[in-house]
C-alpha cells in the first residue's frame, strides 16, 4: 500500500463555487452547529468548574537555578579550551599530593573583567562539546570559596540565538509556503501552549481529576485551533466532530491502559523529583493527561484531511452515492492511516533514542525489553494515540458523508436535482469523452476496487 496523502485543497485558481454547493455548505454548518455549540459551551463549563486556583499548597521544589549569597550563575563567550590542573584539586596539592588535570575552559566574562578558567565537568569533557566562541553560563563562586574548590564551575550552554532563530525560521517557511493560514496555525499553537501551562499543568499540580482535565483542555485546544487555522466551515466543522470522538476514545483507552499496565513513571528522574516534593501529586494523572494531549497533533491532521477529501469529492461529483462516496474517501484514509502509524511510532523512537539504546544493552527478552519500566509508557502511548487516531478516521468519513448527502443538491430541501434519484454516479456514454474531475477520482477508486486485493483486502 502507498502512503501518499490526498489532501484535498481548493487553488486559488479554482473556481468560484456554485450557488447551490454554497447554499449546501450554509445548510452544513447549520446542521453541525446543533451538536458542536452545544459540546462547546457544555466545554467551557467544565473548562470553568476545573479551573486552577492558584494555590499550590505544600508542593514545593527546590530549584537548580536558586544560589546561596554570594553565588552568582554569570554568563561569558569560551576563548580557549585546554588541559589543566582542576582548581578543584588545589586542597590536594597544598596538602602535598598530585594534582588532577581536567578540561579548562578558558572564559571571557559577559560583564567584562578578566578572562577566568572555568572547570567542565568530566562527562561533558569526554564529548569535546565546549569549543572557542561557545557562550556558557557558570556557576561563580569566587566570593564564597578562597582556595577550597573551583570558583567557576560550567553549568550549561547559553542557546537562546540559536534556538530563537530557528524559531523565526520556522515561522517564516510556514507562512511563506501556507501564507495566512500558516499564520493563523502558528497564533493558534500558541493559544494552546496557553491553554497548556494555564489550565492543564496548574491542574495537574492542584490534583484535577487528569482524565477529565486532559480531555477538557484537549477539546477547548481543538476547538480554538481548527477553526482558528481553519476558517469556519462545514469542513472544519465535520473534522472537529471525529477529533473529539477520537479526543474520547484516546481518553477511555488511556484511563485503562494506565491502570492495567501500571504506569507510575518511577524510573524517571523528573518523576522521583515531583514524587519527593509532595505526597498529593500522583504521577499516573499526569502519564494519564500526556497520553491524551500526545496524539493531538496527529489526530488534527488525519480528520481535517477527511473531512476535505469528503467535501471535495462530493463538490466535484454531487451525484455520486453516499456508500461510493465513503468507499472513496476512505481510500484516501487507509493511506493516511500507514503513513500517520509510521508517523506516531518513529516520533516517540526519536524523542525516546537515549532510553532505546540503553536498554538494548541489556541482555534481555524483547517482550521484556518493550513491557519494561523504562519503555512501557512510550509503547502504551503509541499504541493508544494509534487506536485513537485510526477509529476517527472512519468515524470523520461517515459524518461528512452524512452531512453532504443531507444538505447537498438532491437532499430533501436541498436545492436543485439533476433528476436522478438513486444516488448513483452518471453513466459515461461509450465513445471519447473528457470525464469531469471527481468522475475521475471515483472511476480509478471504483477500479482498483475490482482489482485483487494484494495486502489492502
């Protein structure tokens, strides 16, 4: 099977809709709006009756950034990197021993002044990372330590060009190539990074209940970036109805699989760190909430272009059957669904590669390897996102089906018919003719419907 994408999508050379394909669309969203105004304002209640109050309670963490007095985290460009006896050694030498060598770095202080040899550590010297011209930030302690220690101890890297400037570059090829739309998605994934550290994690720290919280935050973050991005259309409307279900079905089977395959997320640093700073936060709720807020992105994706496909095959090809149309449009889907599954799975392995190749290093089972501590939520995530995804794939198909075959031309009060009324698609007549354009789409579907079926039976 191929994994190609149709992603159905007027031009702006297209033309103009017909009067009867734009009444079909203000019907559609009439139709729609019956059920989605309803789940969104039933949303925002809850959205309301969960909001965080603020109060952390006892939840206190000790910050890495936080000094005592006299210690500063100061900032300078590397001018030279060289093999040299640790400062930190110095008690030993004075006492008589040998000193260590380790890596200096030899640095230019961002407030001026002389340049200081600042100590790496010997996990980061044995990778060369720290080059000439690097900025870093150190640990000064030259006000509290006479001789003891090293006064300057490198703590990180200071990224912010380089990170702020792929970020423009990535705002620049997105608006570039999708114009205006790039830059209503892009406003609306900050709305939802909004949402994100506003409601969901402040949510998660007061002991929210995660499912509801998860699911709650994720539908508020559909609604506001699908139709932001999107416009407000039928189309829209159509993906926003198989998001939700499939938001649902990510939920319930996210619920169960977080109890059944215990995920506490024990074998995580950060976690043991959250676990010690208050007995109230309950690592489950938050493995629970991410497995739901994981997949939105490709959820998003896979039920806006069903929802186009549909639309686009119908306005070409009004004529055409409900059970054609379906049968077409998830031709489309069943592409989409490969190619979305490799799509979810090689994310997670690459966000998951140090963990990976660790435990390849063990000498164990690969049942065992892949249900173990370390890899299980990343395995359970895929999985569910998948599932999820999958399920709203025809779920998406069927409501836009539905929706055109109600509201289209041929539809009770839908407007002009052609005078058939089977459904069914126009019979070619024999001898040369140009096919219109979804007569096309459909005559290859109908085609590779009839031919033997090699792996997509």
């Amino acid at each position: 099977m191929g994994s190609s994408h149709l992603h159905a999508a007027r031009t702006d050379t297209s033309p103009e809709p017909s009067a009867s394909v734009l009444a079909a669309r203000r019907r559609a969203m009439l139709l729609l709006s019956v059920l989605l105004v309803p789940l969104g304002v039933l949303t925002l209640i809850a959205m309301v009756l969960l909001w965080p109050t603020g109060d952390r309670g006892s939840l206190t963490v000790a910050s890495p950034y936080a000094t005592a007095d006299g210690v500063s985290f100061d900032v300078g460009t590397v001018r030279e990197v060289a093999q040299g006896d640790c400062p930190s050694s110095q008690p030993t030498v004075d006492a008589g021993g040998t000193a260590q060598t380790c890596t200096l770095a030899y640095t230019q202080p961002a407030l001026g002044g002389e340049v200081i040899a600042v100590e790496v550590t010997p996990e980061l010297a044995r990778t060369n990372a720290v080059e000439p011209g690097d900025q870093i930030r150190y640990l000064n302690l030259a006000n509290v330590l006479q001789g003891g220690a090293a006064p300057y101890v490198f703590v990180d890297f200071v990224r912010s060009v380089p990170i702020v400037g792929l970020a423009i570059g990535y705002a620049v090829v997105v608006i570039a190539v999708a114009r205006w739309r790039g830059l209503r998605a892009i406003i609306g994934l900050v709305g939802a990074l909004v949402i994100l550290a506003q409601f969901v994690l402040p949510g998660l720290v007061e002991g929210r209940p995660p499912l509801l919280l998860g699911l709650v935050g994720s539908v508020v973050i559909m609604y506001g970036v699908l139709y932001f991005a999107h416009g407000v259309s039928a189309r829209t409307s159509t993906a926003l109805l198989g998001t939700v279900f499939g938001l649902g079905v990510t939920a319930l089977l996210a619920a169960w699989a977080t109890d059944a395959a215990h995920l506490t997320g024990v074998g995580d640093e950060n976690a043991y760190t959250l676990v010690n700073a208050s007995d109230g936060l309950s690592i489950s709720s938050i493995i629970l909430c991410g497995l739901i807020i994981s997949g939105l992105g490709v959820l998003n994706d896979v039920t806006i272009t069903q929802s186009s496909s549909v639309w686009e095959l119908y306005e070409l090809a009004p004529a055409t059957s409900g059970r054609r149309l379906f049968t077409s449009a998830m031709r489309i889907g069943r592409d989409h669904i490969a190619s979305t599954v490799y799509t979810i799975a090689f994310a997670y392995a690459g966000a998951a590669l140090p963990v990976l190749i660790l435990v390849s290093l063990y000498d164990r089972a690969l049942l065992d390897t892949l249900t173990s501590g370390e890899l299980a939520e990343e395995v359970v995530r895929t999985l569910v996102g998948s599932i999820g995804l999958v399920l709203a794939i025809p779920l998406t198909t069927l409501i836009a089906v539905l929706v055109v075959k109600t509201v289209g031309p041929g539809a009770p009060g839908g407007g002009h018919d052609d005078g058939r009324d089977d459904g069914a698609t126009p019979e070619v007549p024999a001898g040369p003719r140009t096919l219109a354009p979804g007569q096309r789409l459909l005559a290859v579907g109908e085609r590779r419907a009839r031919r033997p079926a090699e792996g997509d039976a």
